[in-house]
C-alpha cells in the first residue's frame, strides 16, 4: 500500500520510498572532517554549515533527505536517503565542495592558511533492517510467494485454467 510516496511492503513494516520503476530503502550514516582535524566548526558555524548542507542537498539533489545532522567541532555526522538515481560520492563530494565555499567566504578566520576546508574523503555506512533479518526475508520469501500463489488458484481466479504441479 502507498501512502504519500512511502510504501510499505513484505512481511515486515519497512518504510521505503519510490520513483518512477524503482522501491527503494537506501539510508547512509555519513562522517566528514575538516582537514587534519582542525577544531573549527564552532556554534555559529554549526548553524550556518547546517543551512548550507540543506540548501545544497534541496537545490541539486530532489528527493534527497536529510534526516539528522550532528555538528561537532572536529567532525559532521549526517544521516541521509539518496536515491538510486544519485551517487553518493557525487552527493557528498558537492555538499563538502560547496559548503567549504560558503563558509570559507563567511568566515574569515576559515581562509587564513587554508585552500580547503574538508579533509579529502568520508566515512559511509548504510543503514537499514539487520543482517540476520533481511536473510530471513530472502530465505522464507519463496514459500511466502508460493503461498500466496496457492491461494490465488484456491479462490479460482485463473478463470477455470488448470493449475501445473
């Protein structure tokens, strides 16, 4: 059943999202830093790099969801949907890219002895239902499947055809 771009789906109650020929769950926990780890993102740098992420993300990217975001002083943690259709690398490799820029131009004392703000590359890990869970889905979905069928041919919706063994 679809209820406003969410569908839920299976056995279980996973929250997926769709486009057009494609149901899809795809949520990243991803960390950047600045480079060697400098102790930059103050309070006021927070907010604004907060903004920023979003902007860029709603601007360039539809359909990419930035769920939580967690500013440290020395690292930013994300919690993102990107779907299929976008790469991550690229997502991330223009959200670092531009909010360096923007910052950089905001905050003076970001230029000095600077040429970037963010180290090169990113921590990425999906998110998402358990192991043991999604192997238990994929095990027992073939009998969940061939019950379903069953039942189908039980009610005579084949119109009289005879069902193969």
């Amino acid at each position: 059943m679809e209820v406003s771009g969410v569908l839920r789906c299976y056995t279980w109650e996973m929250e997926t999202r769709t486009q057009a020929h494609v149901c899809y769950r795809l949520l990243y926990h991803v960390v950047w830093i600045p480079k060697k780890r400098w102790s930059v993102l103050k309070t006021g740098v927070t907010v604004y790099l907060e903004k920023v992420v979003r902007s860029v993300v709603l601007d360039r990217y539809p359909g990419v969801v930035v769920e939580e975001i967690a500013i440290q002083e020395d690292h930013v943690h994300m919690v993102v949907v990107i779907p299929p259709k976008y790469g991550i690398s690229r997502v991330i490799g223009e959200v670092k890219s531009i909010s360096s820029r923007k910052l950089r131009e905001k905050f003076e004392y970001l230029r000095r002895g600077r040429d970037s703000l963010w180290s090169i590359g990113y921590f990425v890990s999906s998110m998402g239902l358990d192991e043991e869970r999604i192997k238990r889905y994929v095990r027992y979905q073939r009998k969940q499947d061939e019950g379903q069928l069953l039942a189908v041919w039980d009610k005579g919706a084949t119109g009289g055809a005879e069902r193969n063994p």
